[in-house]
C-alpha cells in the first residue's frame, strides 16, 4: 500500500513539474505584452476621436415644409473638436429640389465634408453633377456649397456632357437651388459624331 501512495505521490509531482514551465512561459508572454509604449501614448490626442459614427445616414432638409435637400451617406463621422465638422469617408448622394416636389440636381462623390459652423460642405473625388432641367452632366474632382450665401461653386476644371455636346471650362457655380448653374472661362464645345 505504501508503493501506490509513493506512486501517487510521484504522479502528483511530475504533473506540478510540467506545468511549471507553461505557467512560467504564461506569466512572461503578459508581461512582455502589457508594456506601456511611452512613445505611441505621447502622440494620442483624444480630440482626434470622434464624437459619434453613424451609418447608412438619410438627412431631410426643408425649409417652410418644402423640401431643399436630401442627403444619403453609408457612413458618416462627427468630430467636435478641434472645430465641429462632419466627415462622409465612403461618399455622399445628394437630390437639390427647386422649393416644390421637382428634384432639380443631384450631386454625387466619393468623399465629403462639412464644416458646420461655417456652413459649407465640400464634395472631392469623381464629383458627378446632374442638372435635371438642362441635361448637363458635369465632372469636376471638387465642388464646394456654401449654405449661407447660398451658393455652389468650384475652381477646378469641368467636363460637362449633354448628350453629342461636350463642354470644358475652368469652373462651375451655381446658386444652391439651381436655377443658374454655369461653367466659368468656358474653353469651347465640341459636337461627337458617331
């Protein structure tokens, strides 16, 4: 009886051995992964953060119960700080409506912001601008709204197609309900045959 309590005993042993060393080998790797980079913690600034993420966003604006504007984003971003501003890093679609039910415009691009204090939005890349009265399509790489002069404008160069016709100028404005958009330093139209 002596010899099965002496060989429980042994088992007991190597058991608590062999752990030994994973237990070791445990309590180092957390260690060495907890340590605190000084350097990285130096150069993170809350204020970087956002203040909200949104997605698949929908933003009505009317005024006097008519509608001026409809907005779609898949995503949106909100930051407060340095200055408050709204950041649409997959693109925005927007519809400008003539103050009735008529949607006048649209315009589309592949990144977006808006600061809001000073209310302007600014669309960049693959800007495409649809102006539904005239039949003009425009291609621009940027285009800013300025909401409170009420006014569209850009100083990049334009492409504006409308069926045959092709259009190039160095600008676009327009007032922000578009009733008189039009290309600034317009270069010339060429007529595609086909």
């Amino acid at each position: 009886m002596s010899f099965n309590n002496h060989s429980h005993i042994n088992k007991g042993r190597r058991r608590a051995t062999n752990t030994l060393p994973c237990f070791v080998l445990v309590c180092l790797v957390a260690l060495c992964s907890c340590r605190n980079d000084i350097e990285k913690a130096r150069f993170f600034d809350p204020k970087d953060l956002p203040q909200q993420s949104l997605d698949s966003v929908r933003v009505i604006r009317s005024l006097n119960g008519k509608k001026q504007m409809l907005m779609t984003a898949p995503q949106v971003t909100i930051y407060d700080k340095p200055e408050k501003k709204t950041v649409y890093p997959q693109g925005i679609k927007m519809q400008i409506f003539d103050g009735g039910k008529r949607c006048a415009a649209s315009i589309r691009a592949d990144y977006a912001y808006s600061l809001d204090e000073k209310k302007i939005v600014e669309v960049r890349r693959n800007v495409v601008v649809i102006d539904y009265r005239s039949g003009d399509t425009s291609y621009l790489n940027s285009l800013v709204w300025n909401s409170a002069e009420h006014r569209i404008f850009s100083d990049d160069t334009v492409k504006s197609v409308n069926g045959k016709r092709i259009t190039y100028g160095d600008g676009f404005e327009s007032d922000d309900e578009f009733t008189t958009p039009r290309i600034v330093r317009q270069r010339g139209t060429m007529t595609i045959e086909e």
